[in-house]
C-alpha cells in the first residue's frame, strides 16, 4: 500500500511536466522560468532514484521517477534553448 501512495505522489507531481513541456515549446521564451527551481526539482528526482536503488527497494513506482527525471531534464533543454531565442531578440 505505501508504494501505491508513493506512485500516486509521483505521478501527481509529473502530471505537470509534460503540461511545462508544452508551454516551453509555444511560447518560445524562458521568461517565466526558474532555471534554479528545475534544477532542484531534477537534483530530488535523483535522490530519489538513488534512494530506490540503495535500498534495494526497485518497484514499478521507479520507471515514474525515470520518467519525470526525463521530463524535468526536456524542460530545462527547452529553458536554454529559449533563453536563446530570448537573447537573440
């Protein structure tokens, strides 16, 4: 039962990601963005996934930790390349 909490947690907070995703890729500007705040958030997504593998604790609850990791790491990309198309303008 706690995993599924756990996997519920995860999901939750990776729902928004794609949702960051898509909005980086329209709006074409890193205005809005805190390159810090993402950074945080990928940095905890590993100790997450490093937590899970030193305790020996590798569930289905991980892929969603990989996959937010995934997530995460597209949208700071997509921060540098519109801090870019920023400069550029």
């Amino acid at each position: 039962m706690p995993q599924l909490f756990e996997a519920f947690m995860v999901i939750c907070f990776g729902i928004s990601w794609p949702l960051s995703i898509m909005k980086s890729i329209k709006s074409r500007t890193a205005k809005g963005k805190s390159i810090v705040f993402m950074l945080f958030i990928e940095i905890g997504y590993v100790f997450g996934i490093i937590s899970k593998i030193i305790g020996h604790n590798i569930t289905y609850v991980f892929i969603f930790y990989v996959i937010n990791l995934i997530m995460v790491g597209i949208d700071i990309c997509l921060y540098f390349r519109n801090k870019k198309l920023d400069e550029k303008q």
